[in-house]
C-alpha cells in the first residue's frame, strides 16, 4: 500500500468526501426523480450568503454555524422562488434563476465584506467557492458523520410516505399522507444534501454531486431502494477520488475533479445501461 | 471626452450598464420563451470554451475568443437538448449534468495551465470589474477601455438583431409551432439568440463572471414581466432595470467597499422588491 494513504490527514479527507458523497449522492435520488434537479442548483449557489453570515456570527470559522446559515439561505431561495412562480407570468425557471442570481450576488456582496475581517483568510471563505478537500479538518468529520446518520435515518423512517410522493403524488394524498409535511421534508433533505458538501465541493458545483450520482443509478435499476443505495455508493466514490486527487496536488480546487469523476460515472452508465434501447419512463 | 474615459468611476460604472443592459435585452426573449435558466448554462458552458480557445491558441481576449467561447455555449445548449431528447435523462437533470461537467473541466484547464493569465477560475466566477479600466485600446484617438468598447459593440451587434428580428422573436416568444407555420424559421431564430447570448456572456465575463451574469439575464426580465403588459415594455423595464442597478449598485459598493461586481448585481433585488409590492401589482393591472 503507498505510504501516503495512512497519512492521517489523507484518511481525514478520504473519510469526509466518502460522508458527503454518500449523503449527496444518496439523497439526490429524490431530487432527480422528483425532477428537481435544477432547485438544488439553486439552493447550492442561494448557500453562499449564509457560508458568509455563519462566520460573520462567530468571526471564525466554525463549520456546524457556517452549513446551518447555508441551510437557512439555501431554503429561503427555494421559498421565495416557489413564491415568484405563483405570480402571473413568471414561468418556474425564471423563478429559479431569479433566486439563484440574487442570493449569490448576496453572496458575493457579503463575501467581501467578510473577507475584511481578520481571521477570513483562515476560515478558507474562498474555499467555499470551488471546494478545498485539503480544509477539512479531523473535527468536522464527526459532524459530517452525525448529519449523514441523522438524513439516511431521517429518511428510512418516512421511506414508504417519501416513495408514494415521489411515484403518485395523488395516490399518496388519498392514502392519507400530509403531502405538504413529506415534501418539505424532500425539500429539507435535498438543502441538506446540498449543504454538506459545500466545503469540499463548493457552492458552483455542489449540485451536479446531487445530481450526478441518482442520473447514473437511475441507469442501473428501476428499484428505488436500489438506486437510492447505488447512488450514494457512486456518490462516495466519486467524491473520494476527487477529494484525493485534489489533496495530493496542491493548487487543484476540489469541485471540478468531483463532479468530473461523477460525470465520468453517469458516461459510463449511459453506454452500459441495460435500458439503453427502451424508451424510459422514470 | 478622454477626461471621460480616464474616470475610473465613469469607465466602471459605463461598463457595467452596457453589460447589465446587453444582458438583459436577450433575457428578455429568453425568459418570455421560458428559457431562463438557458443562460445559467450558456454562462458555465463557455468557461470551456475560453480554456480551449486558450489552450489552442493562446489567446485570452479578441474576437477569436469571442466566436469560440460564444460556440461553447450553443454547444452547451445542443448537448443538453441532446442527451434529454434520448429519452434516457430527464431535461432538468440533462441540464444539471451538462453545463457542470464543461464548467468543471474549464475550470481545471485554467487552473492547470492558464494560471498566470488573467483568465483564472476565480474571475472567471466573479468578474473583475473594478479593473476594467486598466486594460486599454486606442481608437479614434481616444483611449478606451477594452471591456468598454467591446461590451458597446457588443450592445450594438444586440439592439440590432432585436430590432431586425423583433417580429419573429416575439411570435417565437410565444408559439413556435405558430412561428413555423408562418414560415419565420424559429429554430434558426433561436440558435441565433443563443449565440448572441453566449457571445454576450464572454464580452461581460472580465465584468460580471458568470453566475452574475445569471442575475443580469432574468431579473430584470422578470421585473419587466411583473410590471409591463406588452413585451416591448418588458423589453424596456428590462434595459432600465439592468442600467439602475449597474449605477446604484456602484455608488453602493464604493460607498461601503464592498464587491462592485457583487453590489450591481443585487441592486436588480430593488426594482424586483418593488415591483412585487401593492404598488408594482396596481400599475400591472391598469
């Protein structure tokens, strides 16, 4: 085995990307079925004024405030474009692409004022941009690991109201379910896929890691289950090649090599897909 | 006049309404089409083009830049229309998927070999707007800005295919199947304002970067939907919106020396703010 692989902070970083990637890939199932795709864009780029608040609470660079402000920003351009699209006129994309662009600018704008803060260059702010495998520290692998348990166990307890949602949203409603709770609940759980893997994979392209993964399963099988659990498998391993890659040569933001690798993944599963033939409903 | 253009307050401020305003003015079209988050796409999908334009030949500025960046962005579009239309990825998720993936390998391209140049991921996310007027040209005997001259023509090459195409634009707006049948060739009106857009997108990038880009293309354009009936006058809330926020956005950034870039962009939130009032809904109605 080469040496560098038992470098503790190699595994630290191996072991956060394989959390993250886990989660993401995990939870973007819903996401991509529920053809949401373009919501956890939103809300990945809708994290970066709360990134910026997080530390602005605290004045150093405290991961469970920055990622709880990410939450918070991420969910309020989500509200206020659900919000937009039920105005006359304004089709959902425009919506969308109205929250995305404001809260980033926000973003941007709190950004530097952030960054005149002493301590901004050492809470890696920047970083939060592109992603940086190499910040992670040994501490915040057991918060990555909390929130990962907490999201999949979240999610197994309501499995079968979250699959009827999915499937047959009316089905579900006349079965009894609340359809308002369990799709805030989806909505919750993709901010969250959304938000854990911001450090490392950054705000421009943490969505295409939710994304990513659930194209490339859903390419495999027509199992939920099945495709929830090789979703996030596709997640962490492509998380962990990336965040490696990137730690070992030093420069090379962490994002792109990830959401290169899952890309590379879900090429993959298109030429070898099993459905490549059949027109696809799902 | 080159008192003028010597105001670094002036050139910044300049440069940003034409890029805001050549923006929003093919926005417009696009999110009356229903296709605003084409130029999320279009914005990410021409960093590729940049690092290949770059690495093929060396240049990081210029019309060469302009054509295969701009073709980098169409490509964006085809390709994602491509792999939905396989029926295998859904359109939200080919869109998702596309525009990251060449986005992400522009960006590792610039940061492997263009990391002495200007190009580096960073601005090209962000824009630099606050050092617009560094880079400069001589023309007419007055020295100009670059981003200046660049982003006028490129207001020019704009206002002009609207206008020639205003017509058929605004039947493609909305019913191409109509269009078609009229004989006004949408697809070829289409694919025209998407590479004008991308072209636009590269000419504003030393400005805006590119997800400001995103907040210049819709939200004037949907403040102009909010407050206009017709879609001239969503045109022009549009333009004005985009040319208020450049300016306030200015005065606020300096005011406080926050992010210029940064400061435009949310300005377009005020128009946006307000056109969601009782007040902006009541002037809808009459």
């Amino acid at each position: 085995m080469p040496s560098f692989l038992l470098d503790p902070i190699v595994i630290t970083v191996a072991l956060g990307a394989a959390l993250l990637g886990l989660t993401a890939g995990a939870l973007g199932t819903f996401a991509v079925l529920r053809r949401e795709s373009l919501i956890g864009d939103t809300m990945s780029h809708a994290a970066l004024p709360g990134v910026a608040v997080g530390f602005l609470l605290t004045g150093e660079r405290s991961l469970p405030l920055m990622l709880a402000g990410a939450v918070v920003t991420g969910l309020a351009a989500a509200l206020f474009s659900l919000y937009l699209s039920g105005r006359p006129r304004i089709k959902r994309d425009a919506a969308m692409g109205t929250s995305l662009g404001l809260f980033f600018a926000l973003g941007v704008v709190a950004l530097s004022y952030a960054q005149r803060m002493p301590g901004a260059a050492a809470a890696g702010l920047e970083t939060f941009l592109f992603g940086q495998a190499a910040a992670t520290l040994r501490s915040d692998l057991v918060l990555l690991g909390c929130v990962t348990l907490v999201a999949l166990g979240a999610v197994s307890l309501v499995w079968k109201q979250a699959k009827l949602m999915t499937f047959d949203p009316d089905f579900a409603v006349a079965a009894g379910a609340d359809r308002r709770v369990i799709e805030a609940f989806l909505t919750a759980a993709l901010a969250v896929a959304v938000v854990i893997g911001l450090q490392m994979v950054g705000v421009v392209l943490m969505s295409a890691l939710v994304v990513a993964p659930a194209v490339a399963a859903r390419q495999w099988t027509a199992s939920l289950g099945a495709m929830f659990w090789l979703a996030g498998a596709i997640g962490a391993a492509s998380a962990v090649t990336g965040a490696l890659i990137s730690a070992l040569s030093p420069g090379l933001a962490t994002g792109p090599l990830v959401v290169l690798v899952a890309t590379a993944v879900v090429c993959v599963a298109l030429v070898t897909s099993p459905r490549r033939l059949a027109q696809v409903d799902g | 006049m080159q008192v003028l253009f010597d105001d670094i307050g002036f050139v910044i401020m300049a440069t940003g309404v034409l890029a805001a305003g050549s923006t929003a003015l093919l926005g417009s079209f696009l999110v009356v089409r229903g296709q605003a988050l084409l130029t999320d796409a279009i914005s990410h999908g021409i960093v590729l083009g940049i690092a290949v334009t770059f690495l093929l030949t060396g240049v990081t500025t210029g019309p060469l830049q302009l054509l295969g960046a701009g073709a980098a962005g169409v490509v964006t579009v085809l390709l994602t229309e491509a792999l939905s239309a396989s029926g295998r990825v859904r359109r939200d998720a080919a869109t998702g998927l596309v525009f990251p993936a060449m986005f992400a390998l522009g960006v590792l391209l610039l940061s492997l070999f263009a990391r002495d140049v200007h190009v580096d991921p960073h601005t090209v996310l962000l824009g630099e707007i606050g050092y617009v007027w560094l880079d400069r040209v001589t023309l007419f005997g007055l020295s100009l800005p670059r981003s200046l001259v660049v982003l006028g023509a490129m207001l020019l090459v704009n206002l002009t295919f609207v206008a020639a195409f205003y017509e058929r634009l605004s039947v493609a707006a909305f019913d191409e199947v109509q269009a078609g049948l009229h004989g006004l060739r949408p697809r070829a009106v289409t694919v025209a304002l998407l590479g004008l857009t991308s072209m636009t997108a590269v000419a504003a990038l030393d400005a805006v970067g590119v997800v400001l880009f995103v907040a210049f293309a819709i939200v004037p354009a949907v403040v102009g939907l909010l407050v206009a009936r017709r879609l001239h006058g969503v045109v022009m809330v549009a333009l004005l919106t985009a040319a208020f926020a450049a300016v306030a956005g200015y005065q606020v950034a300096v005011w406080l020396d926050l992010s210029i870039g940064g400061c435009m962009a949310a300005m377009t939130g005020i128009p946006l703010l307000l056109a969601l009032t009782p007040v902006g809904r009541a002037w809808q109605m009459s």
